[in-house]
C-alpha cells in the first residue's frame, strides 16, 4: 500500500489534468481524495510518503465544488409539499435526477400548508449524506406558512398563519419537530416575529426574510435577530422604492454589523428575474449571492402538456404554464442552467458563477467548513464542466454519481 | 571545469535542464540503480526546474528511479511554511514529477536533535552511493548552499547561523518583519558538495558578475566557498552573457570556443 497506514490505508485518487476552483480562483491544480475527503497531497508527500493509487485524466476540465440549492419544491412530477404515501421516495427520486445538474446538496422545500402535511412531511425527509443514490438532503426548507398575505404569491392563502399565541409556540404546532429543518422563510413584518426568529438562529436555523411587505428598518431588525437571508429577491416582496428601498435594501443596508453577512436568493432562470436586476444585486452585493432554482414538480419534465395534481400545465422550452393561460405555474430551472445564465446576464467571472452556487450557499448555512469549497479536508463533493459550464461529471464523496 | 556561456536566463535554464535530462536518461536508472541528483532551491533554479517539469510532461524524462538530495532548509520554519524549502520543492518540482517520497529527501529543521538530522542526512547520502550529480547556485557573495563567506571549504552538512545580510536579504520573503525570518539553517556542506561525482553551479545576471570572477579567475578562497570548486574534477558553470560582466575577455572567448563542443553534452 503506498499510503502510511499509521493514518489510513484507503485509496488515493488524484485527478490530474485539470482547473480546480480553489482560493476563488480557476487554478491548474491537481485535485486529491481519499476518503471522501480533500486531501492535502504536500503533507501526503512529507508526512507519509504517500501517493496515488489511482489517477484519472479530466481533460483539462473544470472541477468545481458540486453545487447546493436551498430552495427548490420538486421536479419530474414531485412535490415535496404533497402528503403523499411515499414522501420519501419522492425526494430520492428528485435527489437523484439533480444529480445530473451538478447538485451534490439540497434542501427540499415546502409551500405553505396546513399543519396535517408538515407534521407528516417534515419528520420523513430526512437529513442524509449523498452518495449514488442522490444529492444530499441538508434539510428541509419551509417557505411560509407565516408571510404576508399579499405577498403570497402562489402559496394558498387559507393556510396562512400568523403569530398570535406569542411566536414559538405558533411555530411549533404548526411545523411539529423541527430536527430536520435548515431554513424557514417568513415575514418579519408579522407581529412577534421577533422571538421566532431568535429562537430558529438560537436552534441553528437559517432564518430568511421573504414573501414580506416589510419595509427596510422592519428588515434591518429581522437581520439583527439573527435572520440571514432573503428568499428570492425581488419576488414576492415590495418593489425598490428609493426613500423606502424595502427588503432589497438589506444588499447595503449600514444596519448589517461588521462580520455579519445578508445573502440573497436569485432565481437567475432568466425568466423570473429580469438580467439588469441580476446584475443590479450582484454588482451592489456579489458575495451575498445564493443561486436557487426554486424549482417546482414540472422540473425535470419532457415539453408538452401533464397532468400534476389538480393541475393541467403546459411546458414550452424554458416556461411552464396553468394549461391554457400565460400564467406561469414556477420555475422549472435547473441549477447548471441558472449557473450558465447568471453568468452570462451579469459578465461575472466563471468564478463568481460556481460559487455563488456552492460556497455561497454553503456559507448561508454555516456548512463551508466542509462543503461548497474544495479546499483540504473537505467533502469531496464536486462537478466536472466543460469551458461552457456543461456539467460532464458529478462526483459526492469522492465518488462518481453521475456521468454525461 | 567547463564554463557554460549562453545568452539569457532562459537559455541558461534549458541548458541545464537538458544536462541533467540527459545524464539521467544515460545513467539508465532503475530499481537496482537510482540516479542521486543533488538539488538547491531559489529564484535561480526556478527556470531549470520548469524545463525538467516539461520534459517530464513529455515523457523524455522520469524520475521514477531518481534520488534526490535537498542542500538546505531553514531551522524552526514550519514544513508547511510557504517558504520553507519543502514548500518550495513541493510546488516548483515534486508535484509535477513522477518522483517518490520515500526519495525525496529534504533536511528537517524542525528536528529534536539537530546535529543528529544532519549526520543522518550524510549517512543517507552515502548509503545512496553518493551523489552523481549536484546542482547548485549561488548568493551574490559567492556562498553555495548556506556556506557563507569564511566557511570551511571541508564542512560537512551542519546547523548554520545566517549572516545579517542573509536574514536581511530574506526579509522580503517574511512581510519584511525581521523577526519572523528563520536565523539558523540546515546546510549540506562545502566538502558535501565537493564529494558528488559531478557539480553544476548555475549563475545569471549582472548581479552574479563578481562572484562568477571570484570562482572561476582567482584562487580557491573561503570567503568565496563557490571557488572550491576549482579543484572539483567535474565542474560545470552555467551562466548568461549578464554574469559574465566581470570575467576577463580572454576567458569568456576561450569557453565561447568551446561551446560547439559543450552544446552536444545537451543534444537529445
């Protein structure tokens, strides 16, 4: 074995021939595993005189961390907000199909529903490592049932809820256990969101502010209560007005304490966010960028008309429509897409584009110790692209889990 | 001794770099006889060591059998330090080649007993069978590895105390704060290097001029320990037209009359 077993006799991949996204920077650099994990070959070489069992050839691809999408509702006919019998293999099966995205991480999200579903949607999608069977769930993201009424958009507006028995004690009859769950989106303008919000944070929640008629200074002290996110901006909040800039003044608010950091979701499908408000919130807070998909159960799904639940829709290309209308029933985005769109709305760097679907979200959720990044140590997680950002290759754990 | 002249930096480089391709490639190295190549670290060899990454890459090259021997290394630097020279070997030429750990051999300046280290650096040296060949550049004031002026021209691999223009001159590499640079060294000796088979001493640029006259054009002195060299059997100076500012014209016209004879030791 070439390896020092006084540390691990696992195989040693080392994948030559690339561009590694490290340091924020596309770099000619070798990229190591072993178990799992990132290695630092320079320490492999002087501390154990190790090498590689094996090497494979990428071609002068990219590698760069797999991406993670905090906010997507289904896709190839689920909906993970839909009680069904088998809530689970619903989210296998989308956790899988994702994988030919590049996703590697995603946090399942639930619309607004009476509290029945969440009692029994929330403790069966759980928390898992991702592997050949899909991407990995971090959590479940519960988008309302406490937001605004008129900036509901499509969420059914007789489960909404308010806080009226204090906050924490709305929260927990509604969601029920709250072990699996990694964001939840609500109005802070409702009355005690305060303690709800302190409470999540308190829990390592990530608190976002969305679906909101909340004006700036009701934003700003979301914020200071721990809140760090705002749920796709633009949508579902007031318009920029520039006495009152609202919520989308949060990108640079002077309220946001030094070391704290507000991101942002964009859905950059380039049909939900116009390319001149894409690159109005990149250039004003590019660091604060989390690409989502909020991708509905059409996602995924062949052109033409299908039948999902109550509803008859109608896919066209990039659009999904209520059959019939010009209405459109959500996003039915994929995240290499958005990548590739958000980078060429805004003329980012290639950089900018991958990390602000990888480390970004993985900074929004606390996890870039160990995801989002290729740096040493860790989850080797990550997508091979071509120069136009195709994804070729997706490997979790260092290993393959998807090929083109 | 033979005097390398050729015209820039670059061209210095590729020289070297195919000298040493080709002494390897003649050695026919394999498992039962490993080619031990002494190597220096900074700017200098930097040039040098990309060829060979490049002739690697192309295949005319492995360093599958091949040994190598660092000169030198800071005392009390951390390895992962980016200065240190295990940093530098790592990211300017192991990473890039076929060579083995086990091979690569670096003194530890951060090892319990010191002089210790450096003895057992000797013995790995001689149980390797000694040195084929041994690349080196050298410091403005003429010193090889950390043999600085007033070394002992017989020294062996020793703990080394910097000179003040030494540590002042690495200064830059530590955020210009004398405090953080290393004040002590690891280095293979003077009589180290006089032991290898062969020796390639590389010197460029204008700033080199009066060392390169030092080694080569007066007498073998301690306060210039490159010049021992001068009673080395197998001598090779590399230098650009620039370090040769301070030789006499007769010198730099009788080695330029050689050098269509000297371009074939590098023909492939």
């Amino acid at each position: 074995m070439p390896s020092n077993k006084s540390v691990s006799d696992a195989p040693i991949t080392q994948f030559i021939n690339c561009r590694i996204l490290r340091d924020h920077k596309i770099q000619r650099e070798d990229l190591w595993v072993r178990e799992g994990k990132i290695l630092d070959p320079e320490k492999l070489f002087f501390d154990e005189q190790g090498f590689a069992d094996q090497r494979i050839d990428c071609n002068n691809k990219i590698i760069a961390p797999g991406f993670i999408d905090v906010q997507i509702n289904g896709g190839y006919g689920v909906d993970f907000s839909q009680a069904s019998s088998d809530i689970s293999g619903g989210v296998s099966l989308v956790g899988k199909k994702i994988l030919e995205h590049g996703v590697t991480s995603f946090c399942p999200t639930l619309v607004t529903s009476p509290p029945s579903v969440y009692h029994q949607v929330i403790p069966q999608i759980k928390v898992q490592n991702g592997g050949p069977h899909g991407a990995g769930v971090i959590g479940v993201h519960l988008e309302g049932p406490f937001i605004s009424e008129e900036k509901r958009g499509a969420h059914p507006p007789k489960f909404l809820r308010s806080f009226k028995a204090g906050g924490v004690a709305d929260l927990m009859e509604t969601y029920g256990p709250l072990d699996n769950v990694a964001v939840v989106t609500l109005a802070p303008e409702l009355e005690n969101s305060g303690p709800v919000i302190q409470e999540l944070a308190r829990r390592g929640i990530t608190v976002s502010v969305g679906h909101s008629m909340a004006d700036l200074s009701q934003a700003e002290e979301a914020v200071i209560q721990g809140a760090s996110f705002i749920t796709h901006l633009f949508n579902a909040m007031l318009p920029f007005h520039h006495r009152d800039p609202g919520v989308v003044g949060l990108l640079t608010s002077e309220k946001v304490s030094q070391g704290r950091r507000v991101f942002y979701g964009m859905i950059a499908d380039g049909i939900h966010t116009h390319p001149a408000a894409l690159r109005i919130a990149h250039r004003a807070h590019p660091t604060g960028l989390v690409l989502v998909t909020d991708a509905v159960t059409a996602m995924g799904l062949p052109a033409g008309r299908h039948t999902l639940g109550q509803q008859e829709i109608d896919i066209q290309g990039l659009h999904a429509y209520v059959a019939g209308t010009n209405t459109l029933s959500g996003s039915i985005a994929t995240m290499d897409m958005c990548v590739r769109h958000f980078r060429q709305a805004t003329g980012c760097s290639v950089e900018d584009a991958l990390e602000a679907a990888s480390l970004r979200p993985a900074e929004l959720l606390r996890l870039n110790h160990r995801k989002g990044t290729l740096d040493f140590n860790t989850d080797a997680d990550f997508v091979v692209l071509d120069d136009a950002l195709v994804v070729q290759e997706t490997y979790i754990a260092g290993e393959q889990v998807w090929k083109k | 001794m033979k005097l390398i002249i050729v015209n820039d930096y670059d061209k210095a480089s590729e020289w070297a770099a195919k000298y040493i391709r080709n002494r390897i490639t003649k050695f026919s190295p394999g498992p039962d006889k490993y080619f031990t190549l002494g190597l220096p670290t900074g700017s200098t060899p930097l040039g040098c060591y990309k060829k060979l990454i490049e002739f690697y890459k192309k295949g005319e090259i492995s360093f599958q059998y091949v040994k190598t021997f660092n000169m030198d290394e800071y005392v009390g630097l951390p390895r992962d330090h980016p200065e240190s020279y295990h940093s530098f070997m790592w990211n300017n030429f192991f990473k890039h080649i076929d060579i083995r750990a086990e091979n690569a051999h670096i003194l530890d300046g951060n090892a319990a007993d010191l002089p210790q280290e450096c003895q057992a650096f000797e013995d790995k040296i001689k149980s390797a069978g000694g040195i084929e060949l041994f690349v080196g550049g050298i410091g403005p004031d003429g010193h090889i590895a950390f043999n600085e002026p007033g070394s002992s021209l017989v020294s062996r691999t020793r703990v080394k105390t910097l000179a003040m223009d030494t540590i002042l001159a690495n200064a830059r590499f530590f955020d210009g704060d004398l405090s953080k640079v290393p004040t002590m060294a690891l280095t293979v000796g003077v009589g180290t290097v006089m032991d290898a088979r062969e020796v390639m001493i590389l010197i460029t640029g204008a700033h080199k001029a009066f060392a390169l006259y030092k080694a080569i054009e007066e007498g073998v002195n301690h306060m210039w320990t490159v010049s021992a060299f001068q009673q080395h059997p197998q001598t090779i100076f590399v230098c650009d037209e620039d370090a040769t500012q301070e030789l006499r014209v007769k010198t730099v016209k009788y080695f330029k009359g050689m050098m269509h004879y000297h371009n074939t030791l590098v023909d492939q």
